[in-house]
C-alpha cells in the first residue's frame, strides 16, 4: 500500500525515531495499561462525554433557530428557504473543510487539536446567543455555519482517536456506545431546542444551555488523553481542493472493504436523514397523529438507534463482526417496506381532505396505542432503528480497524464529506419525489427499501466478505453455539498458518466465526469445484489443492497461491491431515506444513475443534437434518509456534494437547 507523500525526507533520522517511539507507545496504550470498563475508564469516558455534549448542543441551537426562522419568515416560502439555508450553511463546512480537518487529525496530537476545537465553540455559543436574543436572522446563519465548521474539524478526531485508547476486542462496543451517546443528545437537543424556545423565556433558556454545554464539552475534553500523531511528517495544506484530493486518494488507497464501508455508513445517512425529515408529516397525514405522536415516533427512532448500537457489541461477542452488518441491511429493507404499507386510517376515523386537517381531526397518543395498525407503524419505526444500530457500528469499526494508523483521519474525513453528500442527495431525493413526482410518502419509503436492497446487494457482491460472514454468523448462531478459547493467539496483523484437526466438511467456516481477521483456507479441488459450493468457497477467496501425482500442476500452483497469501501478510488455514477424520480421532500430519514453512517462515497457530463428531456434517453418521436443538462447538487455539520449531509431528501433539483440553471440560 503506498503511502501520501511527505517531507518525511527533510527530517533527521533521529528525529524519525523520537516520533516513531512516540507513536508506537501510543498505539499501545489500551493494551499495556490495566483495563477497566469503558464508561469508568479516563482513556474512554472523557471522549464520550465531550462528544454527548456537542451533538446535544448543535441539535439544542440548530432546531431553536430552525424554528425562530420560520416564524421570524414573511409567508411559508421564506420560512421554508431559511430552514433550508440553514441546514445548507451547516453541511457546507464537510464539503470544503473535511481534506483539512482529515489532514490536521493525522499531523497532530490529538487531544489537543480537541480542546482547541471545545475551546472555539464557546465563543461562537456567545454569538449563538446574541443572535437569539437579537434575533438577527443573518447572525443565525452565521452561527449556524461555524458550528458546522467545528463539527468538521472535530469530526476525524472523534473517530480516529478510539483505536489509539481502546483494544481491539472493545473497539465495536466503544463505537456501539458512542453511536447510542450521539443519538440519544441528538434526541434530548432536539426537544430541549424545540419546546424552550417556545416559551416566554424561550431566548434565556436556550442561551444558558448552549453556554453551559460548551463549557462543559471544553472541560471534559481537558481529560482525554494525549494521543499522538499519525503521521507528524504529513505535508498540509490549506488549499481546499488539494487537501480534499488527498483524503480520497488516501481512502482510494484502503482495502475494498474499507471503501464499502464507506459507501455503506454514507448511505445510511441518506436514510436517516429522508426518515427524520419526512417523519413529522408521515405521524400526521398518514398515521393521523397530532404533535405528541410525532415527539413520540421521533424518540422511538432515535432510542432506537441507540438501543441497537448497543445490542451490536452483545450480538458480535466484542468483536468486529461483519455478519451483523447484511443482518441489519435486511431487517432495514424489510421494515422500510412493512412502514410504506399505509395505516387503514378508514378502520378508525374519517380524516377530512389533507388540507383541510384540523388539531381536533387528530390522533391523541393514548388513542394510537389503543389502535393495531398505528402501534405497528411504531414498531416498525423502532425496528428500522435497531436494524440501523445493527448496521453502521461494525463498518465504523471495520473503517478503523483496517484503515492503516497514518491515514485514519483522512479516511474518516472522507467518509465525512460523502455522508454529507448523500446527505445533499437526500434533500434532493425527497424534493423531487414528493414535490416534483407529488409521490406520497410511503411511495417514498417503498423506493427506499428497493434501493436499500440494491445497494447492499452491491456492496456485498463486490466485498463478499460481508456475505461471507453473515452465513458464518447465521450457521453459529441459528445450529450451533460456538465457544472460543485462546482467540488472542490469533496474531492481529502479519502472516500466519492456522492448522487444525479435520472434522467435518464445515469446519473452515468455525474456524472463520472464531477468527478477528479472515483465513484463506487450502481446499480440496474436487470440493473447491463442485457446482453447490464453488461459488461459497470463491467468495471465501479458499486455495484449491489436488493430489501431487493426479494433477501436479494444482499441486505446485497451490503452493504458489499460499507463499503469495503469506507475503501479502493474509492468514492461510489448512488441515494438516488433508482428510476428514473417519473415526473421530486427529491422524497423522502430512509434511505439506514443513513444505510451506520452509519457503515462508511465518508462525503457525494450532487449534482443536470439539463438538462437531457426529454432527450432520461428519462422517459419523449419513446426511439428515440438523437437531432442534443448539449443539456446542469449541474451538480451542493454542499458542504460537516460531517458524524455527514447526515439525508436523510436534503440531500434532500440540493440537492432541488442546483436545485433551476439551475432554477434561467435556468429560
């Protein structure tokens, strides 16, 4: 992977050094210090609040002023290009900043460049302030563009600084609680803004809170730790075009799955954002609900999002799992479809002509919960927002976990300027759909679940690791329940050989569901080729081998395919006794593992799968369908083992080690 250039050349070598240890000891700070809970914890707790407090006080003044423009507006259309002008000036700062804010994150130390950045909020609040007492539509404005301004220089801080103070086993939970921590201030600055400004003190209580937020964000922020540079050498600039050019060059330069994930979290973001916008008329024209049934579904939505951040991290066993990730799309296409069929509205009142509707003509939220049809369009409010949660927190992870540690804020600030381009593209999307097409809104929804489908039907068909992962993560969590132990032998990064007993025809996939990162396993070619699973084991980028004596061209071609894995830094998997087990025990290890250790000499992982003897897919007993009942596999991973040791004889009784392991917890 090349690397942006830089007047890295220009410094001494010691100076290269000096940074380089600095860095390094910074990457390691999750591992090397003792670890608590995240939320008790000063290498998590102080990021989490400052951002809680900044998504809080943007939503606080953003929807105060949204509503102080459309009544300081002569007629609906001035209020309508207000509001929109606002919600433009806010966006407008990601597209031409984000290149900046991307590079400053990478040059900097990080904790920093955050003060700063609380510090500067402060005093454009002071402006937010007097522009509310004054009620100055141009000085809203003004404000409205600086708080878009800090939030895009925040924003690649706030993201790239987690893998820098947090495991890797943490990383889905600290982004499942930093996606439910924005949405929930999202939801409270909403309220607080909308209802306190419409009071009579509305201007006094909005200017406290924006005042006190701000200097509570400041001083939280004074305690996140320091984070060093990525990239101290990195060449910045203050051309907008340059620096915007450079973040997408570098996100060019990311793996594929990278830049889905990208794609993917900016995609959902046009979803939010049509569902948020087009929510409060769907309540009323299509539910019939008055303005407490729209709080209403706003929360739920909104909780929603959150709720399912959280599950994320239970579902995916603190791990970065990409099987939830289709899961979500699935259950957010679904619900997008199941939310577009209209109430019977007829089955409980007869609403007057849409213009025509009255508050009287409404429906109270006591009598939508005493009706079927209007607590399921609910529901399916909720479930979209779980499904959501589902969704963006593993690709947020995946973005930082396999993004390279000197471009991460540039990757970030990327996915910034996309998502608020899709953003861009929502408004457009609903303007020309509702106000050009006159489409209902269900009509909208529908398009939506349709595009969902074909967008995430794209993403996975160009990563199918995704795909590849939720029929692993379907398989362990619908037949079986899989229990791994060791997992932290796995190496994070470089090569490695994982090598196993061979059980059953399916245990590549446990392997795979017990595995942080993918393996690309040796299989046979008669298997490989078959017409039922060479699409799975293509997808799974397996290895086919044959018989040296039947086809020796396979034979050698495969041993080139492992050495060029293995130099490319992938973990390779293969099952030493180059069949399945006929009677359940581990038979001998054929050489094949001396032969490719001696050409790459990297590692070699050993580990044992128990449980799966005498399942559907062994040999034990003929084909029949699965039990209704959850079956325990174990994958037990043993230590490491140097290049420099590897003999297969010792593997095998290294892996007759770990199954002794099994039995003793397994008597």
């Amino acid at each position: 992977m090349q690397k942006p250039e830089s007047d890295s050349n220009s410094n001494s070598s010691g100076e290269n050094s000096s940074s380089h240890e600095h860095k390094t000891l910074s990457t390691k700070l999750a591992s090397t210090a003792p670890k608590s809970g995240l939320m008790s914890s000063k290498r998590f707790l102080p990021l989490f609040v400052t951002q809680f407090f900044s998504a809080m006080n943007d939503n606080v003044y953003k929807n105060a002023v949204l509503l102080l423009l459309v009544f300081q507006a002569a007629n609906e259309g001035d209020g309508a290009l207000y509001s929109n002008l606002a919600a433009g000036l806010f966006i407008l700062p990601f597209f031409l900043f984000s290149g900046m804010a991307g590079q400053l994150a990478e040059k900097n130390e990080k904790s920093k460049l955050i003060r700063i950045i609380k510090f500067c909020e402060m005093p454009i609040m002071v402006i937010g302030a007097i522009s509310i007492f004054t009620q100055l539509i141009w000085l809203m404005l003004v404000t409205v563009f600086l708080m878009g301004l800090q939030s895009t220089f925040f924003g690649p801080l706030k993201y790239s600084i987690l893998p820098q103070h947090v495991d890797r086993d943490e990383l889905t939970k600290a982004n499942g609680l930093v996606e439910s921590g924005t949405f929930v201030a999202i939801l409270m600055g909403t309220i607080f803004g909308t209802y306190y400004i419409t009071q009579e003190a509305g201007s006094i209580y909005i200017s406290v809170a924006i005042l006190t937020l701000a200097a509570v964000g400041y001083f939280s922020s004074r305690f996140i730790p320091v984070s060093a540079a990525n990239d101290p050498n990195l060449h910045f600039t203050f051309n907008i075009f340059s620096s915007t050019k450079d973040v997408f060059k570098t996100l060019n330069q990311q793996t594929e799955s990278v830049g889905k994930s990208v794609v993917g979290i900016s995609w959902f973001w046009l979803i939010g954002a049509i569902i948020l916008t087009a929510l409060p008329n769907y309540v009323k024209y299509e539910m019939g609900g008055n303005e407490l049934v729209v709080t209403s579904a706003l929360v739920v939505f909104s909780l929603s999002i959150a709720i399912g951040s959280l599950l994320c991290e239970k579902l995916s066993r603190s791990r970065i799992e990409l099987g939830i990730v289709p899961f979500g799309a699935i259950l957010i296409t679904v619900f997008l479809f199941l939310l577009s069929q209209e109430p019977n509205m007829a089955s409980y009142r007869v609403m007057p002509e849409r213009d025509n509707i009255t508050a009287e003509d409404l429906l109270s939220i006591s009598e939508v919960f005493s009706t079927g049809d209007m607590i399921y369009h609910l529901i399916w409010m909720g479930a979209i927002g779980i499904a959501a949660g589902f969704y963006t927190v593993p690709l947020y992870a995946l973005i930082q976990q396999r993004t390279e540690e000197d471009s991460r804020s540039r990757v970030i600030a990327a996915n910034n300027v996309l998502n608020a381009l899709f953003m861009v593209g929502s408004a457009v999307l609903s303007i020309v759909t509702l106000t050009v097409l006159q489409w209902s809104i269900p009509e909208l929804l529908l398009l939506l679940a349709g595009l969902n489908l074909l967008i995430s039907i794209y993403i996975y068909t160009k990563v199918p690791e995704f795909f590849l992962r939720f029929v692993i993560y379907i398989l362990a969590i619908c037949m079986y329940r899989v229990r791994t132990r060791g997992e932290q032998n796995i190496p994070v990064e470089g090569p490695a050989v994982i090598i196993g007993n061979h059980v059953s025809f399916v245990d590549w996939m446990f392997i795979l569901a017990a595995s942080p990162r993918p393996i690309r396993f040796v299989v046979f070619a008669p298997i490989y080729y078959s017409p039922y699973l060479h699409w799975l084991f293509k997808m799974a980028k397996a290895i086919p081998i044959d018989a040296e004596k039947t086809n020796p061209v396979a034979f050698k071609r495969a041993f080139d395919d492992v050495a060029d894995a293995l130099e490319r830094g992938e973990l390779v998997g293969i099952f030493p006794e180059g069949k399945l087990t006929a009677d359940g025990e581990v038979d001998t290890f054929r050489r094949g593992i001396e032969k490719i250790i001696a050409r790459s000499p990297v590692p070699v992982v050993p580990l044992h799968l128990g449980g799966l003897w005498g399942s559907m897919f062994s040999r034990k007993t003929k084909w029949r369908l699965p039990r209704l009942r959850w079956s325990l596999v174990s994958v037990t991973i043993g230590s490491q083992v140097a290049a420099e040791d590897v003999e297969a004889d010792d593997l095998r009784k290294k892996v007759l080690s770990l199954q002794a392991e099994y039995s003793a917890d397994n008597p």
